[in-house]
C-alpha cells in the first residue's frame, strides 16, 4: 500500500468534480473526520465529516461527504484526511468542499484556514441554512427526498473574535474569569504533559484535550479549547516551554 499522504483542505485546493435541522444559530462545538455506514444505510463504511452544534445548549450532529471509501481515511487523531489511492483533492461538490467554499464565500478569511486540520473552525458561530443540492447529470429525486446540504448563510462571529462592548466592570469580571480559566487549563496540560513524559505537540495535546473529562464537564469548553489554541498564552506560561510546536516541561 502507498505512504499515507495528507489532505489539503483548503478550498482553493480542490478539485472539479462530480427530519434535519435547518435555520438555526449555532456554534461549532467539535469537528472530525470518522467512518460510517450511516446507521446501516450503506454497505460498507464510508469517510465523512462529522459537525457538531452547539444550539442553545443542545447539540446537533450533520455528516458531510467528502469521497468515496477508496480515495480518502480520516487520520489518527481525525482532524485531517489522509489519501488511499490516486485521488489527492477533495471535489467542490462532495458536501464538505461545498461547506468550505461557502464559508469562505461568507467571509471566512481563507488564510486563517489551516490545509491538513480542521479544528481551527471549533467555536464559529454561525446562521445555518439547508439548501438543496442539483448535481449536473444525475435525475431530481422525487418530491420531499431531494439532497440538501447544511451551509452558513450568515458568520455571526468568527472562532478568534471576542465579544465587543460592555462597560469596565464586565471588562474586569471577563478579565477575571478569563484568568482563572488559564489557570484551569495549565492545570490539565500539566497532567497531559506528565502523561506524555515531559513532551507533547500542540496537536497531540489539543486531540487529548477535546476528549478530557475535564474540559468535557466545563460550562466553558469552547472557551478553554480555544485558550489552548492561543499560541501567545501557551508561550506565556512558565509552567512548560513550546518550541516548533512542542510543550515541554
């Protein structure tokens, strides 16, 4: 079999080719590449992209296509793909590559967007919209079946902005809390980085993070997932070092 090869993912990186929730304000809370049969619909499984909401405290899942069985796999940690045979590109019209060029569309700066991981869109906020997919060639299925597709009609906040406004006290009580939430998350990485002997890339420790008990039990998960993404607090610690993406202790 062929070296494994990493997926760009960018959207101007991809090729030309061939009972749901709709209308809603929400957050990405989690996103990761996984294999499914889609609950037995399928006969073998089948790499998507799996989006988890956050709607007003409940979550919502969507699964979004990104090729055949044989061109892509999710990698070890599901964050990126990587390539099985000759294909190397995702097409603008699997579902994933359509959510990308319309978030980019939408506003989304696409040098903020990372080719081979996908978490750095945890935390968008968004207006999500269904709209119906018309692939050239292939017949319009029967009323009521037709492929849709769940895509951003409006960014209500990008994943690095923060909330704007408010009067000095609420400044210095977000200060505050703000605080003790870093101090919470160099707490857990300190566990992490004894865990890994000493040693930990970002990734690895962002992977470890978003399935930690801790973090997983938070009021504040999106908050300390992306604290920990914030390369000018991880470089401010004294707890630990970071060199070329590596936290040392």
């Amino acid at each position: 079999m062929a070296e494994s090869q990493s997926i760009n993912l960018r959207p101007d990186e991809f090729s030309e080719g061939g009972g749901l929730a709709d209308d809603f304000d929400g957050v990405i809370s989690d996103i990761r590449f996984i294999s499914t049969d889609y609950d037995g619909s399928t006969t073998e499984q089948v790499p998507v992209c799996r989006v988890v909401f956050d709607v007003d405290g409940e979550e919502i899942s969507e699964l979004y296509s990104v090729g055949g069985k044989s061109d892509f796999a999710p990698d070890d940690n599901g964050t990126g793909l990587i390539k099985l045979q000759t294909k190397d590109k995702l097409t603008k019209t699997s579902k994933f590559g359509m959510l990308l060029t319309n978030l980019v569309d939408k506003g989304f700066p696409l040098n903020r967007m990372d080719g081979g991981d996908i978490t750095y869109l945890v935390g968008l906020n968004a207006h999500w919209l269904r709209e119906v997919v018309v692939f050239k060639g292939l017949k319009a299925k029967k009323e009521g079946r037709d492929s849709t597709v769940l895509l951003v009609s409006k960014i209500n906040k990008l994943p690095w902005e923060t909330a704007k406004g408010g009067k000095a006290k609420g400044k210095a009580k977000d200060a505050e809390d703000a605080g003790a939430l870093g101090e919470t998350l160099a707490g857990i990485i300190q566990d992490i980085l004894q865990d890994k002997d000493g040693t930990v890339s970002k990734k690895d420790m962002l992977t470890v993070l978003f399935k930690h008990p801790d973090v997983v039990a938070s009021a504040n998960k999106k908050v300390l997932l992306k604290l920990a993404k914030d390369d000018a607090y991880l470089g401010g610690r004294d707890e630990w070092s970071v060199e070329d993406g590596v936290l040392s202790a």
